[in-house]
C-alpha cells in the first residue's frame, strides 16, 4: 500500500520530509534560502517548519517511533486483512 492511501504512512513521510529538510537547512542555509517560493520552496517551508516547532517534531518522531515498534515493522499490522509472516513479507 503506498504513504497516499495509508494514513500513517502519510504522516510518516511527511514527519521524515520535515526532519530532512531542516537538517539540510542547518547543513546548507544557502541553498534552501534562496529558493523560498516555486515547487522548491515547499522544501524551504519544510525546513522553518522544523525549525519553529522542533519540540512537538521531536515528540512527533518519539510518538511515531513507538508506534511503528509497536504495531509492526510497517504497520501493517494495523490494515485489515493485510498480513505478513516477516519482515520482508514472503518469509
């Protein structure tokens, strides 16, 4: 199932996408300044985002965390009908 159709997926990639692009932003401020509006600046927005709210992010990512180790490598778990027998999903 993709991170559109699954709720918690979307968080995830969203949570990940933020994370990414703050760090990125500490890395290379130059590179995301410059580019604030236009498809690239969504990753600019991304990156304040993450610097504004860096406590609820960190929790979000604890929260997610335990989540994800709770439910299942993937949360696959949580989808009815949708089982794995491993990791990989075949085994």
């Amino acid at each position: 199932m993709t991170a559109l159709f699954n709720f918690t997926s979307l968080l995830l990639v969203i949570l990940l996408l933020v994370c990414t692009c703050t760090y990125l932003h500490q890395l290379f401020p130059a590179i995301l300044d410059r580019n604030k509006t236009g498809i690239i600046g969504i990753f600019w927005k991304c990156a304040r985002i993450g610097e504004r709210l860096s406590p609820y992010m960190s929790l979000c990512c604890g929260v997610m965390a335990v989540s994800y180790t709770s439910a299942g490598w993937h949360g696959a778990s949580r989808v009815k009908g949708y089982e794995t027998k491993g990791w990989c999903g075949v085994c």
